[in-house]
C-alpha cells in the first residue's frame, strides 16, 4: 500500500472521542474478545500481540463470505492498537467488495479520562465509496458503544472490588 499512485487515492475515517475512564479500562474494552463482541462483532483468535491474525464475521454478500481477514501489526498497552482489516470480493460492487484497510486506536490520558482516537484508512476511491460512507457512520456508533461498555465493565469492576 506504499504505491503513491493508490495512496493519493486513498480515503480514511477518523473520529475521536473523550471516555472518562482510565486509559487502562478503555484498552480493556478494545482488547477483550468478549468485550469487543459487544461494540463490534466478536473477533475469532484475537488477541493483542503483533503478528496475530484473527477475523471476524459479519454478512456475507455475493462472492464474499462476509470474514473479514486481520493481523495485529502494532501493540502499545493502554496507548495503541494498530490491526488490517481485509476483506470483500473483487466481484462485489458495493457492499463486500474488495477492501484493504488499517484501523488504528490511539488513546491519550486527558484530564477526566482518556481520548480515544479511530482512524480507518486505506479506503480506496471510487472501489470503497460505499464502504467508506457506511463504516464512518457504523464507526460512529462504536465509539459509543465502547463508552457504554467500557462504563458497565468499570462499574462491574468497581463493584466487585468493593465488594
């Protein structure tokens, strides 16, 4: 993907947002598979060690078995996550079609919690339009979800160290 030609055409999802909990328990919530199974889709031989491949699947579409193909490139306890994300079928128009892409999570402490920042990148134009439009808004309502979760597992916690 270092081939100037694909890079300049190349779009990429980023969102932030500010979680107040600590840096530690938003990396809890990104990095437990069951977890993850609550604000994405539960990821099949996670776990956070480069060089880890794992998928996860969603609906498969056409020529595409919906399994989306990732490794882990880069690990930074309670400060970065960087992983693939493939998937798709070169025969697939919108939905399912070919894409190869990188998610990275970057998490900051800030002064009431953490900020944890998305960038997807590597949409290609115009082959992942569709998917670039859908996953920004899809992304969108992860980020809340891994507040909400990251909020109940706190308070599950909390409550089991104080009791």
């Amino acid at each position: 993907m270092n081939d100037p030609a694909i890079v300049a055409d190349s779009r990429a999802i980023v969102l932030d947002e500010v979680f107040p909990h600590t840096p530690e328990m938003v990396w809890k919530t990104l990095t437990t598979p069951e977890l993850m199974g609550r604000w994405l889709m539960k990821p099949t031989g996670f776990e956070p060690t480069e060089g880890v491949r794992f998928t996860y699947q969603t609906t498969p579409a056409g020529e595409w078995d919906g399994v989306i193909q990732c490794e882990v490139l880069e690990v930074t306890p309670n400060e970065r996550l960087v992983y693939t994300w493939k998937g798709g079928h070169a025969a697939n128009a919108d939905y399912g079609s070919r894409l190869e892409t990188v998610v990275t999570w970057t998490l900051a402490k800030v002064g009431g919690g953490t900020r944890l920042r998305l960038v997807h990148s590597g949409f290609q134009t115009p082959k992942n339009d569709f998917a670039f439009r859908n996953m920004r808004e899809g992304w969108r309502k992860v980020l809340q979800k891994i507040g909400a979760v990251t909020g109940e597992h706190g308070a599950a916690t909390a409550e089991t160290s104080n009791g």
